[in-house]
C-alpha cells in the first residue's frame, strides 16, 4: 500500500498508510517507546468497525482471524522496538455481543500471551476507572441501568475498566529513561497537595523531593482513578463519512502523558501505529518527545494533522511565555 498523504517535521511524522507496511521501512531496534489501542475484538471480529478497509483490522470476520492478523503485527513491534524498552497496549475486556447484556472475553489476556510468545515481558496491568453514569449514557447498555437490579440483579454488568498493559521488550535497555529532578507535572484531576508545591524540581537530593514522590505514588497505582476522561484531542469532525464509525473515543490525554514520561526520554522516538486523530503523537509532543504515528482511515488522518498542529503550535508557544519570563 502506497502512503497516501504524510507530514514530516523536525519534531514529528505522521503518515496515512498502513501501519505495517510503514514498519517494514523502520530499522530493527529503532523505537523507544510506543503507545497505541489496537481496534477492540470481540467474538464478530472489531467490536467497533473503523472503515470498510480489507486492511482494517476490525473489519476481520470473526475473533481468531483477529488475533491471527493482530499477531503478525506484533512481530513487527517486536522487531522494531529497542530491547529493554516499553511498548504500552490499551485494551479493555470486551463484549461478546456489543452493549447487551452478555458475557465478555478476555481480550488482554490473549493480547499479554501474544506480546510473551514474541519476545516481551508482561509487566502488571493498570486499571482506568471510568464512571458508571456515563459508560451507560454513552453505551445505551441495559445491564449499567438501576432498573435492571429492580427486575434481575444477576442480568447487570460493571463499567468495567479500561488496561494499559506496559509490556518490556526482552534484552538489556542500553539507553536509561532518567528524571534527575524527579517527575515535574501531575497528569489528572487530582491537585498535588499545595504545600509539596515548593520542591517542584527540586535539585539536591531525590529522597527529599516530595513533590515527585507524591506523583510516583499516584502513577505507581495500580488503579489510576483520576484520569480526565473528557479531557481529549478533537474527533467529532471525523464522523463525515457514510462507513464511520460512531463510538469515536480518543485515548485520554492524562494517559498518554503519563507513559510517554514514564518510559521515554525528551528527544526520543515514540511510535503510535493506531494514531486514529493524533491523540498519542500530540502527548508526546507537548511532552517534548518526537511523536510518529500512522492512520488507514484518511478522515481520521487529516483531523490528526489539524490537532498535531494546535498541539504543536501551543507548545511552541509555552516555549515563548517561558522565553520571556
């Protein structure tokens, strides 16, 4: 497949192609970092699906040509990410018949033995919370609403969480991701308290610096049940075609933010192959990283480029405020 528009800066690259037709152009061990949402699979093949693309995955006839066609992906993830460095997956447990009450698969469970059978190292999973009202509002799903606990309780489900699964590539990191002055900035909706405010990149000793270590203690949860879940990249304007898909929901900002710190290093490469509307490139250039990303859906791809864009343009200028301060 051809790439059918692109946009390279100094600071980020962004392509509307396939996303392994672009890996197979990267060098082995080329990647520092990446962070992506697969499509969500369920028993029918996508539990949303994005375009009518035979490249898409979630156009696959059912579950286990999913998995055979995800696979083959993460084998080129594998190659192209340096050893010792993270590659994070959000995923979730998915329904086997969309929002209806139903059973669910274990579609991180199959996704953690896949990255193991290539070459990486699970590390434990983070749990998103996300409220309950909202996933029914939004879902429309009979088992989240209160009447179905006045007919059958043994009929409702949960809001059930959201993953991101770090996963280690095997072999020794040669590049350290270092923070000397500790974390600088607290991604979600809870305030740090104001009284740790003053060691804010404190530069003597790390054990004294309470302000990091009260954010290490937020990121180090294994549930983060703070992340601003409207707080995301623009994606309304990319529901214009007959086949979109209406269940849009970029990867929250708070999240991305948080991984791309966490585990890359300012001036480092991080990857996206689902850049769906820019939600990953644009974290990782507000956080000083170089952001590369790929989109199959053109519609998707030109909103990515104008949110890179804004992104781009409001770091630059933060920069300048700082400039003259």
């Amino acid at each position: 497949m051809d790439i059918i528009d692109q946009v390279i800066t100094d600071d980020y690259a962004i392509y509307n192609s396939d996303s392994i037709e672009i890996m197979k152009k990267m060098p082995d061990a080329s990647c520092h970092f990446s962070v992506y949402s697969p499509p969500f699979a369920h028993n029918g093949g996508g539990l949303y699906r994005y375009s009518s693309s035979d490249r898409d995955l979630s156009n696959s006839k059912d579950y286990a040509e999913f998995m055979e066609h995800y696979e083959f992906f993460v084998m080129e993830m594998a190659r192209v990410t340096m050893p010792g460095r993270i590659s994070a997956v959000h995923c979730m447990d998915t329904p086997r018949n969309g929002a209806n009450i139903c059973g669910y698969m274990d579609f991180p469970g199959d996704i953690i033995r896949l990255h193991e059978k290539h070459g990486f190292e699970y590390t434990p999973r983070i749990c998103i919370w996300k409220e309950p009202l909202e996933v029914r509002n939004r879902t429309m799903a009979k088992a989240l609403y209160h009447i179905q606990i006045v007919e059958d309780s043994t009929q409702t489900n949960i809001a059930a969480a959201d993953y991101l699964i770090p996963f280690r590539r095997k072999g020794e990191n040669k590049i350290p991701v270092t923070h000397p002055q500790g974390l600088m900035h607290y991604a979600g909706s809870r305030e740090v308290p104001s009284e740790l405010l003053k060691y804010r990149g404190f530069k003597g000793n790390q054990i004294e610096n309470r302000y990091s270590h009260w954010i290490w203690r937020q990121y180090a949860s294994c549930f983060w049940d703070d992340v601003r879940l409207s707080h995301v990249v623009k994606f309304e304007a990319t529901k214009a075609e007959e086949d979109d898909e209406k269940h849009v929901h970029p990867l929250q900002l708070d999240v991305i933010e948080r991984a791309v710190v966490l585990w890359s290093n300012p001036g480092e490469i991080c990857w996206t192959p689902f850049m769906g509307v820019g939600s990953e490139v644009c974290g990782a250039v507000m956080n000083g990283r170089k952001g590369m990303g790929c989109e199959l859906k053109t519609s998707y791809f030109n909103q990515a480029k104008k949110n890179i864009l804004a992104c781009y343009e409001k770091k630059a200028e933060q920069l300048s405020l700082y400039d003259d301060i």
